[in-house]
C-alpha cells in the first residue's frame, strides 16, 4: 500500500519541493494567472462587482459563484503575501498586497462566501498590520498655521499705586513640529513664531488704556499625543511657553511690566485627520493664570 | 464476504446480485444526478469506484477470489499484484479523496456557513430515524410477503433444499434491509439537511439583522423553501421603514462619529430633541453608553433589553411609550475669582408620553409636560420652575421619506447641540425653552435631508405680541457617508421686531466615535422703528472618543453681536461628556470667555458647567 502510493506519488515530489522553497514566487505567479483567468473569463461580472463594491450602490450584483470563488483566492494569496512573505516594514509592496486582500475579501463578504474564513482572515490581516504598525516608528516634519489667542497678564505701576491689568491678545503663528511616534502615541515638538495684538488698561480707562498693543513671539510646545483611530484623531497633552515681547506704551510716570518673564502651562488638544495630510488641530491652555486657546491647521510635508 | 455467495443456487445468485447490482446503481445514478456539473472530477471518481467494486465482487462471486494478475516484474514479492479491477477502485478512491479533501470548496457551495451535516441535531436525527423506521417497515412486510410466497413455491421440493434454500434467503433479505436502512438513514439525514439549511441561513440572517446588519438574503442555487428569499426580502424593506421611522434620551448631532447622521434614527421627532425610540435607546445602551457598572456577563443583549422603559417590553407593546427625564445644571459663573457665583439650575423635568400607530408606526402623538425655571434670567428665581410643556405634537409619514408634524415642538434651524448657553442657539433663539407651535414637513432621502417649519409662537407661553411668527427650513446634503454639510434659514417676527437668520453647517465624523461640528450663521435684526443690527456667530465643537462612554469635548463659541462695532467675543474651553451607564449623562464643561472690544481690555470671565441628566 505504502509502495504503491509512493510509487503513484513520485512524480509529484520535485515539484512540490520547488513549491515549498519558492513558496512566494509560486504564490505571485498564482495570483498572476488567476488574475488573468478572471479578467479573461468573468470580465463582465467582475466590472460589476468592483463598481458595486466600489460604489456601494444599488443592489448587491449577481456574480458567478465562480468569480467569488476567484476573488476569495485572490483574496487569501495576497493575504499571505502580506502576512507571511512581507518585509515587515509596510513597505509599498505590503500596502499593495493588503489593500488587494482587503478588496478580494471584502468583495466576496457581502455574499457570505466562506464567510468564516474570510471575517478571520481579515481580522488576521488587521492584527498583523496593527501589530506591525505599532512597531513601526517614524519621524514626521510638518507645518503649521493657527489662530491663536491667550491673555497678557501684567503689573501697571503709576503715582496710584499698583494695579494688575490684562490685555486679551489674538493673532496668527506659524511654525513647524517634528513629531515621532507610530500609529498609537506620538511625540511632538511645536515651534511657532506668532504676531498678535490686543487692547491693554486698567480698571478704570481713564488711568491708563493702549489699543492695539503688539506682541511677537515664540510659542514653543512639546506634546504626548495619544492617537485614536490609527491616527484618524488624537488626545494630546502639552507643556505650552511662551517667549515673547509686549509693546506696552509707557506714558510718563507709568510703567507696564510683565508679570511673568516666561509663561508656561498645560495644555489639552484635539487633532483631527481632515486628509492623509492635512489635520485640524485644537488647543486650550492654562498659562501663566490664565487661558491660551487656538486653533488651526498641520500640513505634514 | 461475498464469497458466501458463491454457493447459492444459480437463480438465487442472480437475484441477489442484480439486487445489490440494482442498488449501488440506484445510489450511483442518484449521486451522478445531484452532484454539481462541476464536480466532472468527482463523478468520475465514483464510476471508477462503482466499476472496481463491481469487477472485485464479480470475481468474489463468481469464483469465491479475484484474479490479481498483473504484477511488476521488478518487485520480488509476489504479494504485490492487483488486476484491473484494483486499478479501477484505487484510482477511484484516489481521486475521490483528493476532491473531498483538497477541493471541498467545489464539493461544499461556495460560500457555505452550513458546512456540518448537523445543523438542528435532534430535529434531524428524529426525522432520519422516523424515515428509517418506515423504510425498515416496508422492508419488513416486503420480506414477510415475499418469504411467504417463496415457501409456496419451494414446499413441492424436499425439506433440506427448502431450509437451506429459505435460510439462505433470509440472510440475503437481512443484509439488503439492513443495507437500506442504512442508506435511508443517510438520506433521511439528507433530506433534513436540505430542509434545514435554509432555515438555518434565515435564522443566521434574522441574527445579523438583530446585530444591526441588514445584509441581502440569498439561497443556494438548488436550495428548497425559496419563499424565504422574499420573507427576508419584506423584513429588510419594513426594518428600512421602521429604520426611517423610528429611525436615545439623548442623540446629539455628534453622533456622526457613530456613524448616525439622521436624528430620524433615534428620536420620534425628525429633527432631534425629545424622547427617543426603542432603536435609539438600543443604541444609547450599546452604542453610547458605558459599562462601567455592568458585570462582564451581562452580555450587550442584556443593555438593550434593559433599555426601555420600566415595565414596557416593546414586543408586547407596540403602541406606547412613555419617557422620564431631569436635567440639572450646576453652574458657577465667575469661577476661578473671589466674586464666583454658584447655583444649581433644574433646567428640565419631564414626563413624556408617545403614543404611536400604524403597520410601520407612521402615526406618531408625543406629549410632554414638566417644569423649567421660572425665570433664567432672574437670579433670585432660579431655583422655583413652573410647569412647561418642551412640546406636544402629532406626526404621520405616509411614505418612509416624507413626515408631516404639527404641534409644539422645536424650530428647524442649524445643529441642534445640547448646549443652550452658546450663541448659535442662544442668538438664534433656538434655545431650550424656544419652542414653538407649528407645522413641519420632513423628508428624507438617501443623501439628502430637508425640513420646513411654519410657525405661530408659542401658543402656551407667550402673550400673542410677543409670539415668535415665521418660518425656517434647513438643508442637509451627505457629502460623504461621514460628512453632512447644511444649510439654514429663518425668518421670524413678533410686533417688537423681526429676525433673519441663516447659517452653514458641516458635521464630520472620524474613527470612530470621534466628530467635529461647526456653524457659521448670521442674524439680522430690525426693531420696530429702529434700525437694523447684524449679528454674526460661529461654533466649533470637537469630540473625542476616550474610551466608550466618554468623550473628551471642545468648544469654540464666536459671537459679534453688532457687525458695525469691533466687539467681539469667544467662549473656548474643554469639557468632559460622559455617559457612565445608560440612561445617565454627566457633563462638565469649563468655559473661559473673553471679549476683544474696541474700547476696552476686559479681563476674561470664566464659566463652570456640571450638568446631570438622567432618564427613563
């Protein structure tokens, strides 16, 4: 019996071994060929299928079985590519053959064809690219612009005595940040150079009031973020400072100073994936007694 | 084992085996018959089979032993021959194997959740055995018939040859009978499987419906009862409807991020507010709320039962729903100075009542009644209420797309955010005690979402001068499956003055959970012989999805309230919005406000907000 079957099997054993040691080369010209059998052979239930799993729209199209049955080994070949035969470091070949094995899969899901393997198979894939990703880190640069607002605190000293007044400042900053990090955290250094403005006086007007008082600075903030969604949005937890000079007017026997040299504080953001590259970006902070909030814009370069 | 064969009388020999022969042929047709086309491989794997099976039994027999004679001349042992015959069967059985095992996908449907045989166990395991036990019945009495009338035939022959010949019968009668059992068995087993897999897809379907996922139903090509194709067919449609219709105590327009972009999906009124129906409270208990308090083994099914209101089980009662509700604000203004001013604020209690009708609920009464403080803006007043009702209206959708509602409830303009301190609902006089009565149609579409409002004032409330008259509509447009961009207008007056407002909104929702929301709106009013004032507002709302249940907020608020001054003011600040279990909402929000005016450099005031909302 065991003879026999080893006699019937002989032939086979070079090429399975070839199979073996070649697996990824044997796994692409698979795909090769499957990929040119079905656009050959089922090319008009294929351009249904992917308008419908494309679009999303109208009925869920009629296929034949065996075109699912093309696309779910499609589906399972670029699958392996991915997770067993990949470089590890999402490269573009990678990106390529998960973003195909999600599409093949994705595609014959709807028609619950082997529906088990596949909903396991894409959870698969998902870990692996998560695991990977997490172990992935990178760096980023990025630009910025945002509307920024805090408030000037500041000790007015004339013949009345001492008086401590505030001046609400608004304006524009840019700047740039250079983040680190994977999918899950980050961590970011911004530096943004910011022109603002705002009215200054006492109490009382009388005594003294300046409009438009300029400030200019450097508006320095390193930031944990932790990133939620793959990085869709983010929680972000800074240490705001300021640098800057205040233009205070100074009428004679009056002097404005600042009541601290170098702000600094805490801070929450919110950030948020408008694009692959584009994100908006939020901040309220409690600096030195009192509140700096903007909002604005990060381009990553 | 067929060997006994060979020392049966002639006829008898013949009869048997054409029996056997006449079976296995019948299985053999029947598996060519209901094998797929495709499985040409298969097929032929059984002919080589059946045709190796036959030529060994032939010889077996015939002779009492098979003829193996071929024989490889360079192998010594004799022992290792075979005839065409054992060709045959190993070719066959090679070739079935191999289907069965490396190309089960052709064998088994494509696609096939109902791979095991045993899909309802005991259903099928009776109905095989009742199968089998008729067919061993009919066996029986065929056997009794036919043994009696061949002892007719053989009582002239001489008694030996008459045992022998009657023994030898039965034998062959037992084998072929139990033979058949057997085969009715796996028949039986068969047929169950073939009635019980629709069912067991449906039942899968109604699973994932219940799950939230209306996926297409759809049968095997060769599958029985396809009239459940149909029934799930009218399931999806009246769970659309139902979706549209009756499509949580709180939905917030945030819930973008979930996802949900209609206030239709969750409340009984199109445009938000109000009690929310079985859906939403579903969703308010899964989706939104947390479980914090909730043991590992109450499983989600659980919340959602637990969702409705006390003593209402929706299954059994379709036509009532009643509703609970309080919200407290504690506010602290000033905060953070020696002057702060704290006060608690019973901004809402009330008891709601729906009642609603119709094969898809398409006629809908809710009526509320509670309190509100006397006056907001009294300070010295604020912790006395006075009854109110927030709105009291009936509605009726002839068509899923299209409602018609009238009565009181809120106006149709911008994002309805819970947050009545901020001016997009403050300015816009949308704010929480701004209802007013009136008549609205809604429609709804696919991407689009319309509504307008006439409006008379509030009929209960307000003195007739200083009822609120006009009307406003809004326009959403789905730009994306997570975007919404709107637009609205509202023209109202009273014999004071008139109001013209209009406003762009966008609401976009990211990952999951997370969300922003912003308005642009301006307001134009002109006093009874005075002159006109424009207004300008703008909001910024960002929501962030900690974990479940929670959500880290930020709020921009702009407000200027005359365009020809330079007085501006901005409410910024972050908030925590938490729903630790269902029916429960705590909020805290801190609000920092300042204001950029032309003639002065006002400190910044600061705002504290805890609010406590329960509901049943």
């Amino acid at each position: 019996m065991v003879i026999r079957i080893l006699l019937l099997t002989s032939l086979l054993w070079p090429q399975m071994i070839y199979a073996q040691v070649n697996r990824k080369l044997v796994i692409e010209r698979k795909i090769s060929q499957l990929e040119s059998f079905t656009s050959q052979k089922l090319g008009r239930d294929q351009r249904a299928l992917n308008l419908w799993v494309k679009n999303k729209k109208g009925k869920m199209p009629r296929v034949n079985n065996r075109l699912l049955k093309s696309y779910y080994f499609l589906g399972v070949l670029h699958a392996q590519l991915y997770s067993k035969y990949s470089s590890g470091e999402e490269n573009r070949e990678d990106l390529t053959n998960f973003r195909k094995a999600r599409f093949y899969l994705k595609a014959v899901e709807p028609y619950e064809y082997n529906i088990d393997k596949v909903e396991d198979r894409l959870s698969k894939m998902e870990s692996v690219r998560i695991e990977r990703m997490k172990a992935i880190t990178n760096s980023y640069w990025r630009l910025m612009v945002q509307y920024i607002s805090y408030q000037e605190l500041a000790l007015l000293k004339d013949a009345g005595g001492e008086e401590n007044i505030t001046s609400p400042q608004r304006g524009l900053c840019f700047g740039g940040q250079f983040a680190y990090g994977n999918t899950e955290y980050e961590w970011a250094l911004d530096a943004c150079a910011y022109a603002s403005s705002g009215n200054v006086g006492a109490k009382n007007p009388a005594r003294y009031f300046q409009q438009d008082v300029s400030s200019k600075g450097l508006y320095v903030k390193p930031t944990y973020w932790k990133l939620l969604a793959e990085g869709e949005a983010g929680i972000g937890f800074g240490v705001p400072v300021l640098l800057r000079t205040v233009d205070y007017t100074e009428p004679a026997g009056v002097t404005v100073e600042s009541r601290r040299v170098i702000p600094f504080g805490f801070s929450v953001d919110g950030r948020w994936r408008m694009t692959p590259l584009m994100n908006l970006t939020t901040t309220a902070a409690m600096v030195d007694g009192s509140m700096l909030w903007s909002i604005g814009l990060i381009y990553q370069l | 084992m067929l060997g006994f064969l060979s020392d049966l009388p002639q006829f008898l020999l013949v009869i048997s085996l054409s029996a056997l022969s006449a079976f296995f042929f019948l299985v053999y047709i029947c598996l060519l018959m209901y094998l797929h086309p495709r499985l040409l491989g298969l097929k032929f794997g059984i002919s080589f089979l059946l045709a190796g099976i036959f030529g060994n039994v032939l010889d077996k027999a015939l002779r009492g032993w098979t003829v193996d004679w071929i024989t490889f001349p360079w192998v010594r042992d004799e022992s290792v021959a075979f005839n065409l015959a054992d060709s045959f069967l190993w070719v066959g059985i090679l070739t079935v194997i191999w289907w069965v095992f490396r190309r089960e996908s052709d064998i088994w449907y494509p696609g096939d959740q109902r791979r095991q045989i045993w899909h309802y166990p005991k259903e099928q395991l009776g109905f095989s055995l009742r199968f089998s036990a008729i067919m061993l019945g009919m066996c029986g009495m065929l056997g009794f018939f036919s043994y009696a009338f061949i002892q007719q035939i053989l009582l002239p022959f001489p008694g030996d040859l008459a045992t022998t010949f009657g023994e030898q019968y039965l034998v062959v009668l037992g084998c072929l009978s139990l033979l058949f059992l057997a085969v009715a068995f796996v028949i039986g087993v068969w047929l169950s499987h073939r009635m019980m897999g629709p069912i067991l897809a449906f039942e899968r379907h109604v699973e994932e419906i219940l799950a939230g996922k209306n996926k297409e139903f759809r049968l095997r090509e060769g599958d029985m009862l396809k009239k459940l194709e149909e029934i799930a067919q009218l399931i999806g449609k009246t769970l659309l409807i139902w979706g549209l219709l009756t499509t949580v105590a709180q939905a917030y327009p945030q819930y973008i991020g979930l996802q949900y972009t209609s206030c239709l999906t969750c409340h009984y009124n199109p445009m938000g507010n109000g009690p929310v129906n079985d859906y939403g409270r579903g969703v308010g208990a899964t989706g939104i709320a947390g479980r914090m308090f909730s043991a590992d083994d109450v499983s989600e099914e659980d919340l959602v039962a637990n969702s409705a209101f006390p003593g209402i089980d929706p299954q059994k009662n379709s036509w009532l729903r009643p509703f609970l509700g309080y919200r407290g604000l504690g506010l602290e203004n000033n905060a953070f100075t020696g002057n702060s001013q704290k006060r608690w604020i019973n901004m809402q209690l009330d008891a709601n009542l729906v009642l609603k009708g119709g094969a898809r609920d398409q006629y809908i009464a809710s009526f509320t009644i509670g309190t509100r403080p006397t006056e907001i803006t009294d300070q010295n007043n604020l912790m006395e209420s006075k009854s109110y009702s927030r709105e009291h209206y009936v509605g009726w959708r002839p068509t899923p797309k299209v409602g018609v509602y009238a009565g009181k409830m809120d106006k149709v303009y911008g994002l309805r955010i819970p947050d009545h301190n901020l001016s997009s609902r403050r300015a816009t006089k949308t704010a929480q005690f701004n209802q007013v009565h009136g008549v609205m149609i809604h429609g709804v579409g696919e991407t689009i979402e319309a509504a307008a409002h006439y409006f008379v004032g509030d009929l209960n409330e307000q003195d007739e001068d200083l009822r609120d008259k006009g009307f406003s509509g809004l326009l959403e447009w789905g730009v994306t499956e997570r975007q919404r961009l709107g637009i609205s207008y509202m023209n109202s007056s009273t014999t004071l003055d008139s109001q013209t407002a209009m406003a762009i909104h966008d609401r976009v929702g990211f990952g999951k959970g997370h969300s922003i929301m912003a308005e642009l709106g301006q307001i134009t009013r002109q006093p009874e012989g005075g002159e006109s004032t424009t207004s300008r507002y703008g909001l910024l709302q960002t929501h962030l999805l900690w974990w479940r249940g929670m959500w880290l907020t930020g709020t921009f608020d702009y407000y200027q309230r005359d365009t020809t001054v330079e007085d501006e003011s901005f409410g910024v600040g972050p908030g925590l919005q938490w729903f630790p279990w269902q029916k429960t909402e705590l909020r805290l929000d801190v609000l920092n406000r300042r204001i950029f005016s032309e003639s002065a450099a006002p400190e910044d005031a600061w705002q504290v907000l805890m609010q406590v909302h329960v509901w049943l």
